[in-house]
C-alpha cells in the first residue's frame, strides 16, 4: 500500500500559514471596532422623572416608557424612530453624579 506521508515541514507551513490569516482577521476586527464612530444616542436622564427606573431592570423599566413617550403624550418621538418596544437597549442608563 501506497500512503502519502505529510513532510513536517509542509504541516509547519500550513500552521504558519493558519497563524497569519488569524492575526490578520483579529488585526481587521481592532481597526472596525477602532474606527467606529461615537456613540450618539441620548442617555436616560438622571433626573426627577426618570430616577425611580434606574433600580429596575432594563426590561421592567421599559414597560413605563409609552406612557410619557408615544405620539400623542409629553415628549413624542421622531416619526423616523425604530421600533420602541427596547428603549433601553439603545438608551444607555447614565452614570448617576
């Protein structure tokens, strides 16, 4: 029987080879996530109104949000706004000061 052996210096050159394509996609992902702009998004305020929602959890503290944030209340949003049912999930709790 006829058996193809690999030579070790073929696998060291594979193993080489699999080495640089890895640092060359983590090197690709570090300069992505380096060049992404800032975050733009307005924080949830640390204020009077919305302080009793900073103990709550992201997804209980989102059921109040319709109640003073819908088309036809005290602060409405923008028509182009995305869906509204993850408020937190764009709109970061601050650092309370």
């Amino acid at each position: 029987m006829d058996q193809q052996k690999i030579h070790p210096e073929q696998g060291k050159k594979r193993s080489n080879l699999y080495t640089v394509l890895f640092i060359g996609v983590c090197a690709i992902i570090l300069i992505v996530l380096f060049k992404a702009p800032p975050e733009t998004t307005k924080k949830l305020p640390y204020d009077e109104i919305h302080q009793k929602f900073y103990p709550m959890g992201k997804k209980e503290a989102e059921k109040f949000c319709p109640s003073c944030h819908d088309q036809d209340k005290i602060a409405p949003l923008p028509k182009d706004h995305p869906p509204k049912y993850r408020c937190l999930f764009c709109h970061k709790k601050e650092k309370p000061q």
